[in-house]
C-alpha cells in the first residue's frame, strides 16, 4: 500500500502535481495560477522564509502519457502492430 502511494505521488509530482485530466483537459493553467496567488501571498506575508526570492510554481506539462504514442516511422516499422489492429 506504502509503495502505490509513493508511485502516485511521485508520477503526479513529474507533472508539476498535476493530474493528467488536468493537463489534458485544459484546468492546468488555472489550476497553477491559483497556486501562483497563494505562493504570493506566503512570499509577501513572510519574506524571511523565501531568501531566494518569491517562489514561482514548476511549469505546464505540454502532455501527460502512461504510453505514449509511437510515431508514424516506427508504427509502419512494426508489423506486429499492424496484425493487432487488423
């Protein structure tokens, strides 16, 4: 149980803790200015914590993929492929 709950984690947090329905349903962007709003805040009401300057969020993903597609090249350089999809 221990350890699914750190793959979860750990597969969210290479998205910037984004879940890919947020990635791919287009919430990302809001989703990380909100954060960007509340980092502000901390930074503004608490400027010794953040020595290094205001925090800023880890950027969008551009896709989150369990598998991701292949190319065209190397779908038509699989024959195997293409008896599975006939």
């Amino acid at each position: 149980m221990m350890w699914m709950i750190w793959v979860t984690m750990y597969l969210i947090s290479t998205l910037s803790l984004l879940t890919p329905a947020m990635v791919h349903g287009g919430t990302a962007d809001a989703v990380v200015a909100a954060r960007q709003v509340v980092l502000t805040a901390a930074a503004d009401r608490h400027p010794e914590r953040f020595v290094q300057g205001p925090p800023t969020p880890p950027p969008v993903p551009t896709a989150a993929w369990i598998n991701p597609p292949l190319s065209v090249a190397a779908q038509a350089d699989d024959p195997a492929r293409l008896k599975r999809n006939s």
